[in-house]
C-alpha cells in the first residue's frame, strides 16, 4: 500500500487546548491589524463574540461578520465577500460550525480573485491565495479546519460543490474544545456523525494510504468513543470528539470520500436536509452496498465498533435520534440526482464501483425506508 498520498498538506499550526480560541486575535494580528471575524448567530448571543473581541489586541481592527444559518451558499459568499473587500484584511478569522468555516475560508481563498465566486464554483482555475486564514471549529463534525475545501450550493442553480485551492489551508487550527459547550444536541449529533461518516469513507476510499488509514481508524476509534457520550451532555468527551473530527478531516482532505457524500451533495441540496443528517441515513446503505468490495476493511472497522459496521451506523442514527428527511418523500428529479452523484470526485473514490442502476437503487432505498432507522 502506499504510504503517502501524492501531496502532503497539514495546517502549519494546530493548537489544541481549552481556552485557547479566547486569544485567537492575538494570533491574528500576527499577520496584520485589520481582520474579519466570520461567526455565527448563536456565537454571538452566548456572549462568547464580545469575550473574543473584548480580548483583542489594542491595535487590531476587526470587523465581523455574522454568518446568516443554513448551508452555505455562493450568494452568502459574494455578501461576506463585498463586505471583506470593503475593510481590506490582513487576515480572515472563522469561529463557527461548518458553514461558518467553509464560507470564512472560500472568503479568504477569493478575496483578491479576479472572477467572480460563481465562475470558480463552475470550474475555473482558482489563483493562489496570499490572505491568511485562521479558524477555530464550535461543532465536531466537517472537518473543515483541516482541508483546502469548501463546499457551497449556488441557490440559482441548486448546484452543491466544492472549491478547493492549496491555499485555502488554515494557518492556524484552534481545537478548544470549550467552544462545544452549548452546542444543540442535534448539531452534535448531525455534525459527529458527519464526522463518523468522513472517517469511514477516507478509510474506505480508493484513494487512501497508509497515513490516511492510519488517521481514520483513529478518528473512526475516537468517535466511537466520545460520541454517544457528548450528545449525553458529557464535557470530558469534547475534545476527544474535536480530535476525531480534526483527523477525519486531514484523512478525507488526502484520500478523498465515497458514495455517501456523493449522495448527500445533490440530496441536501434538494431536500434541505443538513449535510451531517443527509450523511447519517446515508451510511449505513453505503456500507452495506461496500462490503464484499472490502471485506478485511469492513471487518476492521466492525472490530473498533464492536459490531457488523452497517448495523452499527444504523443503530447510531437510532441512538442519536436521526430521523431521514427522504425516507417516505417522493424521489424527484432521480436522473438528475444519479447523474450528479456519479459525476461527484467523492463517488469515483468509492471503493465499490457505482453504475446508474447503483446509484438509482440506494436512492430507493433511502427514499423507500421507514423515518425512523
Ligand atoms: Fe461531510
């Protein structure tokens, strides 16, 4: 087996301790004065925005920006992107969930780009980014601090995708798993489950290596192990869960994904369901779908979960209280949906190869299924 992907790419710096995000600004200033702050509604009315600002250096000149909820979206980007150019930054800062994160960081991969947000999303080749990025996660789910990734929808089109430059990488990870507090039970249990799914999917990819089988098995471990218990309201687990989802994060940005997230993609987009549940109800079909294309990897990750693995992704979603938004819901729009999960980069690392008739047939079952997995 290979034991490193092609290219190696890892945030210069990442910071793990409780507390920690509350100096971030500091930090940032080392890259200039004049930052943005990209957070969402829920950071600022904990009181924790002002903590964050009320401790900035005394020179720094930070303007934020309150990401408006949802998935994010071109148009959200364009508007953090006017906004940005308005201040001309040093730096963007993100302190938020994955659409935080995702838009802060395409912000920061774009802000000098000389064309518009929605060519580079349709497939023009993205410059490289000099603005220094810097981002501390709230949820343990996407993984974004650690990828070049973003992924938006194009609300005109209905189009999910990602962007992606080297560039884009954070320069300075902040996993204080303190942010967590307070986080609602079902963005714990969505985003970790996203998290679950990226570990497994990296792990399973045709893409994966050494390193990457290394760092998924880990984080599939440490999620399995801090899950449950988070979602109980249990502190001690946070940072094992921010571990997790950090290192499912760096696995999935060099191995790639599989079918699930090439499912969710043109999923979510349709039936707003949000990307950790659309994940959730999704794994279990891929696993069971992958199986006998990777039986020692399918007994591998049945052995740290302690049960056949498709069972087991299926009992986590009962145990969390996920309910499918597509079980039940007329399927609509199936050429088109199938069309774009075997065009998705996330579909061709599957390890099982995925037909049309592939495709078709898991969106029946998703959409066939019982709410209630
Ligand atoms: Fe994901």
């Amino acid at each position: 087996m290979t034991v490193l992907p092609h290219s190696l790419l890892l945030p210069p710096e990442t910071q793990t301790e409780r507390g920690a995000a509350l100096h971030m600004l500091k930090s940032c200033t080392a890259f200039g004065t004049r930052g943005i702050l990209v957070c969402g509604h829920s950071f600022r009315k904990s009181g924790r925005l002002d903590a964050l600002l009320d401790n900035r250096p005394a020179a720094a000149d930070v303007h934020t920006w309150i990401h408006p909820g949802g998935e994010p979206t071109l148009q959200q980007l364009d508007d953090l992107l006017a906004f940005a150019r308005e201040h001309t930054p040093d730096w963007v800062a993100a302190v938020g969930g994955g659409s935080v994160i995702d838009i802060a960081k395409a912000c920061a991969g774009l802000l000098h780009a000389p064309k518009s947000s929605a060519a580079y999303h349709d497939g023009a080749s993205i410059p490289a980014s000099s603005v220094p990025f810097m981002v501390a996660p709230t949820t343990a789910g996407t993984g974004s601090e650690a990828t070049i990734v973003s992924v938006l929808t194009n609300t005109e089109t209905g189009v999910k995708k990602s962007i992606r430059h080297p560039s884009f990488m954070a320069h300075h990870v902040i996993l204080d798993a303190d942010l967590l507090t307070g986080c609602p039970k079902e963005i714990v249990a969505a985003s970790g489950m996203d998290a679950l799914t990226q570990a497994i999917e990296s792990y399973c990819s045709r893409g994966a290596t050494w390193l990457t089988d290394t760092l998924a098995l880990q984080a599939v471990a440490l999620i399995h192990d801090s899950l449950p218990r988070v979602f109980a309201g249990d502190t001690e687990k946070q940072e094992v869960l921010l571990t997790g989802s950090y290192l499912a994060g760096v696995a999935l940005s060099h191995a790639r994904l599989g079918i699930v997230h090439g499912l969710a993609h043109p999923l979510g987009a349709r039936y707003k369901a949000p990307h950790g549940l659309a994940c959730a109800i999704c794994l279990p079909h891929a696993l069971a779908f992958n199986r006998d294309a990777i039986p020692g990897k399918y007994d591998r990750l049945s052995h740290i979960v302690e049960m056949d693995a498709a069972a087991y992704a299926h009992a986590m979603c009962a145990r969390l209280g996920l309910q499918s938004p597509f079980a039940g819901q007329a399927l609509e729009g199936k050429d088109a949906i199938v069309a774009e999960t075997l065009a998705s980069g996330s579909t061709k690392a599957n390890p099982r190869e995925v037909t049309p008739d592939d495709a078709a047939l898991l969106l029946h079952q998703l959409f066939d299924s019982e709410p209630n997995p």
